[in-house]
C-alpha cells in the first residue's frame, strides 16, 4: 500500500464517504451525489493490507464520473487502493516499452534533447530508456541506461519520422 497522489494527473474528483457497508471482496462505499442522489462504488481488498475505508474518509477516484467508465485509480484517505493509468507523454500518447523517445538530459550546463528506447517502465512509473550518444558523428548508443521520473517531460517520436539509422541503432539494444 502507497501514500500519496500521482503528481502528474490531474483527472480526479474527490467525495467524503457517507456509507460503508462490507461485502465478501470488498467494501460498499457510499456519497452523495450533485442532486441528492446516493451514488457508490465498490472498494476491492487488496492484499497483503487492504485500505479500509470508514464514514467520513475522502474518496478520490481517477478518471471517473458517476456516468463514465470504471475509474482507472482509487485512493482512500492517500491510501492507494489501486492505480492503472497508463503512462502517457506531454501530449496525451500512451508510452510502452519499445516506444522511441525524445527527452531533455543535462549536458554540461545546459540542456539538451536526447532521442532514446523506452527499455523498462519500473512499477513506480520511473522509465527507463538507452539513450543514442549523438555528440559526434559516430552515432552509437549511450554507455548505460537512464532512468527518467516524468513521462509528461518527453514525447513518443514517430519512427517513421526518424533517420532509418538512428531507428536501427536504437532497436538493437
């Protein structure tokens, strides 16, 4: 169990639980809707602690409306009870392993863009990416991989938009 908001996504609302009532996989919530109504949703147990929810916790669900899909994030109290968005870029694009990547590295005391591989997205949505060494002409891939902490600080580059040669370099680690 984690504490704490996904600084990054803002598409939450936010109800204080006016009714629980336990159920074999979980936990009944209820509040009250915009118009008097009584709206709810269930609370899965999650192991190996399940967030508990009582009267009067916030209920932050992400995602979601009344009306809408099923809510892609929950969180009682801070509490994550579960949190599956898809990681996604500046502009919205979903980033998946594999994704080629332009991202701002520190060079010197400047900055610059950096095309690169998304090899691995951690559990903690930290991506992890091979880089493409391009400060000579010799293109060649960077020595290790980096670890990035904000998806919405780069971008998922068409490769068909690419030089075929960065494209190749890249696929090949």
């Amino acid at each position: 169990m984690s504490y704490g908001y996904p600084h990054y996504d803002t598409n939450w609302k936010e109800y204080t639980i006016e009714k629980v009532t336990e159920e074999d996989s979980g936990w009944l919530v209820q509040w009250g809707g915009s118009w008097g109504g009584n709206w709810g949703i269930l609370v899965p147990k999650t192991k190996p602690y399940p967030v508990i929810p009582r009267v009067g916790n916030t209920l932050r669900l992400y995602g979601s409306d009344p009306y809408g899909p099923p809510p892609y994030g929950m969180f009682v109290e801070g509490h994550k009870v579960f949190y599956n968005k898809p990681i996604a870029d500046k502009v919205g694009r979903e980033i998946k392993v594999g994704d080629l990547v332009m991202y701002a590295r520190s060079v010197g005391q400047s900055v610059g863009l950096k095309l690169g591989k998304v090899t691995n997205i951690t559990p903690n949505n930290n991506i992890q990416v091979i880089g493409l060494d391009d400060r000579y002409t010799n293109f060649e891939l960077e020595e290790k991989v980096v670890t990035l902490q904000y998806p919405d600080r780069m971008i998922v580059m068409d490769r068909a938009s690419l030089p075929a040669h960065y494209v190749e370099l890249l696929d090949s680690y």
